[in-house]
C-alpha cells in the first residue's frame, strides 16, 4: 500500500505491510502484525492527498521494525493497544 504516487515517481514506497488477524463477526478481538500507522485518532481529512493538523504532529509509523496491535471493535468503540520500538 502507498498513500501518493506521484507522476514520474521512480521509486515504489511501501508504507503499510501489514497483518490482521480476527473476524469481528465472530469477536469483537483482532491481532495485527507488521508495518503501519500507529492506532492513534481518526486522522482523515475531506481531501484525499494532503494531511491534516493531527497527521502532521502525530503521525507515529514504524519504520524498520514491525508493531503489534491487539484491538477490540464493537458498537462504535475502537480500544487498540500498539507496543512499538
């Protein structure tokens, strides 16, 4: 997964790898392994290529070393816990 390709871009930037372990049909429990955004507040913005305030000053992602998540989803609460180096 890379967020922008730019035109003429020469090289393919991997930002997400990841893992996810659960169906949330069957627990409200989930795993995830590997290279992603740090869980930490909803970041979206209304336009898909530019990056909001939170983005900009709480942006954690890992770089060489994989996090894991352990998570839990139901009725509108998302609660995650994420160990990263």
């Amino acid at each position: 997964y890379t967020e922008v390709e730019y035109p003429g871009q020469d090289q393919f930037q991997l930002r997400k790898a990841f893992i996810t372990i659960g169906d949330l049909n069957i627990s409200p429990v989930y795993l995830t392994f590997g290279k992603n955004t740090v869980n930490f507040t909803n970041s979206a913005t209304y336009a898909p290529f530019t990056h909001g305030f939170i983005s900009h000053y709480f942006w954690a992602q890992t770089d060489d070393n994989p996090l894991v998540e352990l998570g839990y989803s139901r009725d509108g609460w998302h609660l995650a816990g994420t160990l990263i180096k």
